[in-house]
C-alpha cells in the first residue's frame, strides 16, 4: 500500500536486516526500525513494534533467517533451535507466527546436512511467507470486495488491515479493493481499547487510502447497529479453529453478539495460514494476558508535540487485560479467505486448511 505515495510493506528484511514500521509511534510519526539480530527482532514483536497475525508470521519468519544467517557452523542446529525457541515465545494467539517460524525450520531441516545451503534456504523460505501473505490478503479482497453493498456502511474492530500484514491486510482488502472500485462505503472503526489498534492504525490506513470513516467508541457499535447504521462487519482474526471459532481482538465477541441479534451478516477474513487444524474449538485456543499497565495508561501526542504516557485509573485499582477472545462459529455468516469464502464449520475449515 502507498505511504506517501511510496508503495511500502508492514515489514521486510534486506541483507539479514529486519526493517519494519515502528507501529506504536503511528498515527503521529512515520518511522521504520532496524533490526540486526533475531533476539532484537523477537523483541519487536513482544513489544508490539509490529503486530497483527499476519505481519507477526513473516516478522518470525524473518527472525529465523537471522537465525540462520548468525549461527555458527559448530552448533548450527542448536542455535537454530533456541532461536525457534525465543521468537516462538513472544506472542502466543497468533497461529501465523508459527506457521511462519515452522515454514523456516522446515527449509532449514531439509537442507540440514550442508549448512551454506541451509542458511540460503532460511532467507528464501521466509521471504516465500512474506510474498505468500501479502498474496494472499490482495485475494481476500477480491473475494470480498463483492459482498460489501453499494454505499455500505462497514463496521470492523481493531487493525486487521496492511499493517497487520505484509500488505493489504484481511478485514480491510475488501474495503480498499471495494474503494477502489468506486463503491462509496463508509467504515465505522471501532477505537479497540486498550491499546487503541482501531483508532491509531484502521483511521491512519483508511486516511491514507481515502476511505470515508468513523471512528467510534468500543460502546457506540451496539447503538449503532440497534438504530440500523451499521450493514455488515469484517473483522480479522488471529487463530481460527477447526470447528470455525475465531480468536480475535477483545471485544470482537461483542461486536458479533449484537450484529447476531440485529441480524446483521459478520464476516471474518483471514489467510488460511491463521488456520490452526490441531485447535479442536475456540476453547483450546490460548488467548494472551498483557500487563495490566496497558489499561491503566495510555499514551499519545501532546499539544506540544511530544509523546506522552498518562495514567487514567485509580492507583490503587487492579486491572486485567486479556488481549482476544473466541466468537463462536455459529455467529459467523463467513470466513473470507484467499481460496474464496467458506462456512465457519469442521467441513468449511478442513476443505481451505494448510496442514
Ligand atoms: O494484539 P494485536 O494488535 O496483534 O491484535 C491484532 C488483531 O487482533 C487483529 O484483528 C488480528 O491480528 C487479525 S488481522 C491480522
């Protein structure tokens, strides 16, 4: 997608060095990181540097090939292993970030008697991710550019868009494709509280795309859809079980239980490689808990041109912060993937899984 008129990925890797945009400093300043070795490059995705399932997959596809690019001959595997290890840990809901580190090893393992040629495989496989997920969204938004109605008023939550992959993104590639089309639709952009992914990143891309848009409280959407507002829902996901339940953003839940009793169509989009065949439901998925610090402050550019963090809670106040939650299958009406859309059942999943 265009950043200024300059045609820009979410993160790529040159030379052995990951580059990738700086997500947190978003929408107030522009900036791309450098990241020399695999441990800086885990802790880019620990941190939240970069996010979303998509662009987490390449980012550790990218960490293993400066894994196999730094280690030494004497012990190569070892190394290779710890690496997997560490970048494996970061984050634990996404099913991409391990299909990108597994479709590393796996390039690594086959070469694994000649060390010169694993260390090349390594960059190619994880390149081959990268280009497979960036493909992969721009199909998405082919097949679903053709359900949003004329002049639609789209509703999606947190940023399941080009920067929660390596281009395009999930949820909004229908938009854009739609857009670009000519069809005039509106997206209410639900803010996504705690960390605001919706309000900072889904408004900045739309912006930069020329998408008209809203964006909204995470408590406005219920209203909204009750007073006939809203027309439909995309949003993205971060592991999709066997059974069609889908792990995504806290709050999504919500946002399907209130479309469900407006009778209004909810659509997930995802690339098969969020597919997680050895999830039986939504239940065995493990959903990630972050600092509770992320709900008691937030943080953001001052009047003064600086950025700033500020606490809006009671010292004394507990927090928690689970990051995701799991809509049940049965309040999907589809999964829009890059082979096309398919039902959120055993039948729908198995006929798109990778593996
Ligand atoms: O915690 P994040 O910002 O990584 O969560 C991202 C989301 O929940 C997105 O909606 C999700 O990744 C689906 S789109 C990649």
């Amino acid at each position: 997608m265009l950043v200024n008129g300059t045609p820009t990925r979410t993160v790529w890797m040159t030379d052995g060095v990951v580059h990738m945009i700086d997500q947190p400093r978003l929408p107030h300043a522009f900036e791309v990181c450098q990241l020399q070795h695999h441990t800086q490059t885990a802790n880019a995705i620990s941190t939240m540097v970069v996010r979303g399932a998509g662009a987490i997959g390449a980012t550790g596809a990218f960490g293993m090939a400066q894994a196999a690019l730094e280690a030494p001959d004497n012990g190569f595997h070892q190394y290779i292993q710890e690496a997997a290890n560490t970048l494996s840990n970061t984050r634990p809901t996404a099913q991409n970030l391990f299909y990108g580190i597994r479709s590393v090893l796996r390039a690594i393992e086959s070469e694994a008697d000649d060390t010169a040629r694993a260390r090349l495989a390594a960059v190619d496989a994880a390149h081959a991710v990268a280009d497979d997920d960036a493909a992969c969204c721009k199909a998405i938004g082919e097949h679903g550019a053709a359900l949003i109605p004329h002049a639609a008023n789209v509703s999606t939550h947190c940023n399941a868009g080009w920067l929660a992959f390596v281009d395009w993104g999930s949820a909004l590639s229908p938009i854009y494709v739609a857009h670009r089309a000519g069809n005039p639709v509106h997206v209410y952009v639900d803010e996504t509280r705690p960390r605001s992914q919706g309000a900072r990143l889904t408004a900045w891309e739309l912006a930069s795309e020329g998408v008209a848009h809203s964006i909204i409280a995470d408590n406005a959407a219920g209203h909204l859809m009750q007073r006939g507002e809203i027309d439909m829902v995309i949003v993205g996901s971060d592991r999709i079980a066997a059974n069609g339940d889908v792990a995504n953003k806290i709050g999504t839940y919500s946002s399907a239980v209130v479309a469900h009793r407006h009778g209004i169509p909810f659509y997930v989009a995802a690339p098969t490689t969020t597919i997680d065949p050895d999830c039986p439901t939504g239940m065995d998925i493990p959903i990630e808990e972050r600092n509770g610090e992320e709900v008691s402050h937030t943080w953001g550019w001052s009047d003064e041109g600086s950025f700033i963090r500020v606490r809006t809670t009671p010292v004394v106040s507990p927090t928690r912060n689970p990051a995701f939650d799991v809509t049940p299958a049965e309040l999907v009406k589809g999964i829009i993937t890059e082979t096309g859309i398919v039902q959120a059942n055993p039948r729908g999943i198995s006929s798109v899984a990778r593996n």
